[in-house]
C-alpha cells in the first residue's frame, strides 16, 4: 500500500481519482484549496462537494491548502512523506485562464514549482503525476495526434500547461526527480461545476433550454468520461513503464457537439438548438492517440459519448441537483407507463 498526495484532490478528477486510489487499497492524503472558479450564485459546487466526498470522507486525510503557499507545502509532505503525489490544483478552465491569467500563471505554474522543489528538498516521493491537458497542442494537424505531435498552445491555459510540463521535466533531468506528465481532453461527468460544455448542455436540456452550437456544431472534442480519466491517472501513477514519460488519457475519438447534442435529443425529444459563429481563437481539435497508453499502461476506457451521457444523466437525476437548480425531475419513460397502465386498471 502506497501514501498518495492529491494536489485538488477535492475536485472533480481528483475526487474520481482517489475513489479509484481507495480501490487499490491505497491511502490518499488530500491537499485543496476549496477555491471556487464559478460564481455561488450560479454554481452547485457545495452540493457537488459534497457529493464527492460522502462515500470516501472518512477514508482519505483532507487538509485544507494551497500549492502557492511553498511553506505550508513542504510542511504538508514533510508530515506526510507520500511515495506519489498527483498534482491537480488548479485554475481548471480555459476560458477563465485567458482572462485571469495572473491566477493561472500562479496556480499552475508556482504550485508546480513549489511541490517540485519540496520534493527536491525532502525526498522520499517516488514519482510525481503532473496533470496537463489536450490543450498544449493547440490546433490538431493530424489525427489522432501522438504525444510528439508540434505544441503550439492557442491561449493562457494551454501555455502554462505546456510551461509547466517543461518545468516537470527540467526538475527531473536536473534533480533526479521521476516523473509522469498526463494530457487529459474534454473530461465530463457526474459532479463537474465548472460549466464545462458537457455540462451546459445536460443542465440545459433538463432546464428546456437551447444549446449553441458554435460553428454549427462541428466542433470535435475527444470527450472523455471522468471515472477513465481516474483509471488512466492511477495506472500513469503506478507503472514502472510510465516513468518520464508523456500520455494523452482519453477515450481516443473525437466526437462533434452536434453529435452531442443529437445523443441528449434521444433523453430530451424537444430540445432545441441554435447556431452561433466559431471564435478563431479556439483551437482547431479532435481525436488523441491513446496507443501509447493502451501499449505500456494497458490503460482500456470503458465509457464512449452514448455511455457516459447516460451515465451522467443518470446521477444528475437521482441526485438532487434538478431541484436545487429549480427544475422538477423529469418521469422516466418506463415510470410513465407503469402508471398509464395501472391507472387504466382503476
């Protein structure tokens, strides 16, 4: 059994991450800030944090801090002495990155530096999990795209992803310190509140509202369901074959928003949708190769769009959260039958 440090361990991937670590039969210490990006009036993010941690809150260490702070820190692994540690914490949104960007340069960048040089300096971590993102590409040339394809970030927060990645990678040629870096790609699921697409457009649909589609929808995105990139992250953590090395975790196919859209219109039959112009400042994506990751992790996500929509649905519906965001919880089809039939009964 291991001791790992989860940097944002309370947040939406850390929380399915460490699920995935108390499943192994490891102990996971959590280390979180509880920052929140979205604003509380139009956040779930209480409700959701709570969500996450119910059924592992008394099995994991939680302590409240931030990677900025390089004191509080080195105290925190200094008490601990973790063998891993899965680095998370941070600004977790692109489009909040370019326009808060002090905030993400000093979340991604100085808490990276900050647990590297604790490493550094008190030793005894076996290997550091860095999480960067699709996002260090830019635009995709060739698909699916391998882990060497040119990064030529597009905005704030792929830079200081890649920035980070560079620096990951400069402390462990420097100082010895191994190393697994870890791209992740439109990860979606149950509790996310950092209004990623994937989830305005459930919250949307269940709210009767309209999608936009920009571009039309022919944007594409490798969508990646939360409980694979948990998978990919503990076995990237754990692989003597993942050791300085570089994965794109993902599910490996690249799917538009209009077939998103088309997916949620089987659950919600009336729902509209409306066109809007592409921003020329997105990058241009699609699929990831996850051969690299199939090859030396043996990493095989189960969850394709259909399934983890339905998955998602799924836990917004029993939940709770439809009626904290006002909205009656729609009768499953199955249900409305059952009490067509038996009101012809009486």
């Amino acid at each position: 059994m291991a001791t790992v440090l989860l940097t944002g361990g309370a947040g939406f991937i850390g929380s399915f991450i460490a699920k995935e670590l108390l499943r192994k039969k490891h102990r996971v210490v959590i280390y979180d800030s509880f920052i929140q990006y979205i604003s509380p009036l139009d956040s779930l993010y209480q409700f959701y944090l709570k969500e996450r941690l119910k059924d592992i809150r008394s099995s994991v260490v939680i302590e409240r801090g931030d990677t900025r702070d390089k004191s509080h820190v080195a105290h925190f692994i200094a008490k601990h002495r973790p063998n891993h540690i899965i680095h998370l914490a941070a600004l977790p949104i692109a489009d909040l990155s370019d326009n808060n960007p002090e905030e993400a340069l000093s979340t991604i960048l100085t808490g990276t530096v900050n647990l590297l040089e604790a490493i550094r300096d008190i030793g005894g971590v076996d290997r550091f999990v860095y999480a960067s993102s699709s996002m260090v590409y830019g635009d995709f040339h060739l698909e699916p795209i391998k882990e060497n394809h040119p990064k030529n970030p597009k905005d704030i927060y792929g830079g200081t992803k890649l920035a980070g990645e560079i620096l990951t990678q400069a402390y462990g040629r420097r100082f010895g310190i191994e190393y697994t870096i870890v791209r992740p790609s439109a990860v979606y699921g149950p509790t996310d509140s950092n209004q990623r697409v994937s989830q305005i457009f459930l919250e949307s649909a269940f709210a009767n509202k309209q999608l936009i589609l920009h571009g039309g929808g022919q944007e594409r995105l490798d969508f990646t369901y939360v409980e694979d990139v948990a998978v990919g992250f503990t076995l990237a953590t754990f692989s003597k074959k993942a050791a300085n090395e570089i994965f794109n975790i993902t599910y490996g196919q690249g799917r538009s928003l209009k077939e998103f859209s088309d997916i949620l219109k089987n659950y919600f039959p009336n729902l509209k949708t409306v066109e809007l112009p592409r921003s020329r400042y997105r990058p241009k994506r699609g699929t990831l190769d996850i051969g690299k990751a199939k090859r030396l992790l043996n990493y095989q996500p189960k969850y394709n769009l259909e399934k983890g929509i339905r998955q998602y649905k799924k836990f917004i519906e029993q939940s709770g959260a439809l009626k904290l965001m006002g909205i009656k919880s729609p009768l499953h089809p199955l249900t409305r039958l059952r009490r067509k039939h038996h009101k012809g009964q009486s």
